[in-house]
C-alpha cells in the first residue's frame, strides 16, 4: 500500500481481513496531506445520484467503526444542511431531493423559519435550507490515526517516513516497490498516494488524469455552540468539531497548482469527440517533467521528504 492516508490506511485494512499479508509505507506520517485536512464530513446530501449507494456504504461503514471502536473518532449523526439566499437554489434543493427519496434518505426542505431556528443568531437571511439529519461529521486528525493504529492491531505492517521511490517490475508484472529504505516484495500494489499519484504513476508510463488544488481551512478556538452540525451556503462552510471549536472553509473555492503536466491534465479529461482526439494526439504525454527514471534516485516527492518530515513535527 502506497500511502497512509484514509484511502490506504482503510484499503489495508480490508485488504488485511481477507487474509492478505499487506505492508503501508507512508513517506511522512499517518493522515499528514489531505486526510488529516479535510472538512471532516461524512455527507449523502447534494451527492451525484450515482455516488449515492457508496456514500450510504460508507455512512454505515462509519457507523460500525464508532461502535466498534468509541468516541475518539469524532463520529456523530448531527446532520448536513444547505442553506438557500434565492429562490433558484430552493428549486434545485427540491429537484435533488427526487434523489432523497429514491435512495430512501431522510432529507427534507426547512423554511426559513425552521433553518433560522437551528442556527443560534445566525443573521444570514437565508430563504429555506435542503436539510440531512442522518450525515454526519468525525475528526479526520484524530480518527485516521486511530484506524491505522487498529489496522496494525489486526495485522497491518505500516511504515513511516518511508517513501516509496517505484514499482520493480519484472516479466511485465509488479514484483516489489523500491522504497528509500530498501525494496520490499510484493505482487500487488495499491496506489494510494493521494495529489502525488499522478507523479508517482507518470515514472511507470500510467496516465492518471489529476489536477492539484490549493484549498484553505481555518479553525477557530472552542467557542460557544451556534449549530452542532455542518452547514454551507454559497459564500462559506462550517462544521464543529469535537474540541468545541468550528472548521471554516469557503465551500468551493480552490487555486489550482499551475504546472504543465496539470494544464496538460485537463485536456486529457476533456470529452472524446474527434476534434479533441486530434488534438490530444498532438499532445506531450501527461507525464510530469524531469523526473528521475532511476529508482535509486530521490523522486522529488522524495526530496520533498525531510521537508514535511520537519512540518509534521513541527506541528
Ligand atoms: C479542503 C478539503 C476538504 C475536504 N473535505 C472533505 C469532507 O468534508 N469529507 C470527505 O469525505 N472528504 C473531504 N475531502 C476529501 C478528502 O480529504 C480526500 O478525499 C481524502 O483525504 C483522500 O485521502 P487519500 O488517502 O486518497 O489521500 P491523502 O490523505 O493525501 O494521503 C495520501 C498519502 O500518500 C502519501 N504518499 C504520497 N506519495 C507517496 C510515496 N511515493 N510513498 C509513500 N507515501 C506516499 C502522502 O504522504 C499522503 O499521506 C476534502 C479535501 C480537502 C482538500
């Protein structure tokens, strides 16, 4: 397993269940990028209806984890809302809830009224709210780490500050990866090394069309409860945290790491109607620039190691 974050940390632990003998190597630390960053909702409401069934999976998947395993995880019911300032937003909260009923989920429009009336003083304005009591929220920072520690209980091998530089392949087939402590061998790999996929793919000729985003979080001292829950509406999202403080976020808005490879990414997720497969044939592959072949060689997210080696620890 490449990567310890949420992905990989849950991957193996299923994968470790079916019998499976499976080492996590993880160039930083547990849930150091993305899992230990996020919003740290667990959300059915809004979702594309095709993304429906695996979040009502994970939703359970939730569920059984914090009877399992307690209330360090940070998981609790308290419900997603949406919060409407037009009436176009209000029509497309009521067309998504054909999907709701559908999947038999247990959203439903409030008034202003009622929206006001969760939200303690909110002065927002907001003409009515798309409302799901049963999502929820954990604490990503808290939570992963957990998990992974009750993947090693079960049988996991995870290390640390261990990068993994390639795959060793061998007759055509994946034999082992080549870490910067030594090789270890296998023959499965998961990828699951979250923004830096697509760099570690692009070494093996595997095309992963992927952009990086730049997104911004704040978190607030504990304060006072306005809303147990997480809510957004088009300008800001927030959620409380277990700590009494609350994570902010605009809900949308996120920079894209400008590279050649990442411009180049879009194209390649671009439809494929003839035009654009004329010109996507005169595209450079989507591979990332000047990185090195050899295995022996530091990548650069393998430079880029003592780096956020020294962040972690400094955080
Ligand atoms: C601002 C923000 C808010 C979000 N809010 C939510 C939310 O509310 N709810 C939700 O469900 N999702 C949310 N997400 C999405 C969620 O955080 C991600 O989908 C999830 O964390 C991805 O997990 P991951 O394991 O794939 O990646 P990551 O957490 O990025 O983990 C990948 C790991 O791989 C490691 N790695 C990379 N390359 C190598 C290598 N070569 N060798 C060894 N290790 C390597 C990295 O160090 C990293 O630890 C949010 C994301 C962001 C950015």
């Amino acid at each position: 397993m490449i990567g310890g974050g949420v992905i990989g940390v849950m991957t193996a632990w299923h994968l470790v269940q079916k019998g499976l003998s499976v080492v996590l190597c993880e160039k930083g630390r547990i849930a150091g990028e993305q899992s230990s960053r996020n919003w740290g909702w667990v959300r059915q409401q809004g979702r594309d209806p095709s993304e429906l069934p695996i979040m009502t999976e994970s939703l359970a998947i939730w569920k059984r984890l914090a009877a399992e395993m307690g209330e360090g995880l940070g998981f609790r019911q308290t419900g997603v809302m949406y919060l409407a300032k037009t009436q176009r937003e209000i029509d497309g909260f009521e067309a998504w809830t054909e999907h709701s009923r559908a999947h038999q989920l247990d959203t439903r429009l409030l008034t202003a009224t009622e929206a006001a009336a969760m939200l303690k003083g909110a002065a927002g304005g907001w003409k009515g709210a798309l409302w799901t009591a049963s999502d929820a929220r954990a604490e990503p920072w808290v939570a992963v780490p957990m998990l992974a520690a009750a993947a090693e209980e079960r049988g996991v091998l995870i290390r640390e500050a261990c990068a993994v530089r390639g795959l060793d392949i061998a007759g055509g087939k994946v034999a082992g990866v080549v870490t910067e402590a030594g090789r270890v061998a296998c023959d499965h790999v998961v990828v699951a090394a979250g923004a830096w996929s697509r760099l570690f793919l692009g070494r093996h000729g595997v095309k992963l069309p992927q952009l990086s985003v730049l997104a911004s979080v704040a978190a607030t001292e504990p304060m006072p409860e306005i809303f147990s829950g997480a809510a957004a509406d088009d300008d800001f999202a927030f959620r409380r945290r277990a700590d009494g403080g609350y994570s902010l976020a605009p809900p949308v808005a996120a920079r894209m790491i400008s590279s050649s490879a990442g411009c180049l990414c879009v194209l390649h997720l671009l439809p494929a109607d003839p035009a654009q497969r004329l010109a996507r044939r005169h595209l450079p592959p989507c591979r990332p620039q000047g990185l090195s072949r050899r295995l022996g060689h530091a990548a650069p997210l393998g430079r880029m190691t003592p780096r956020a080696r020294s962040s972690a620890s400094a955080s």
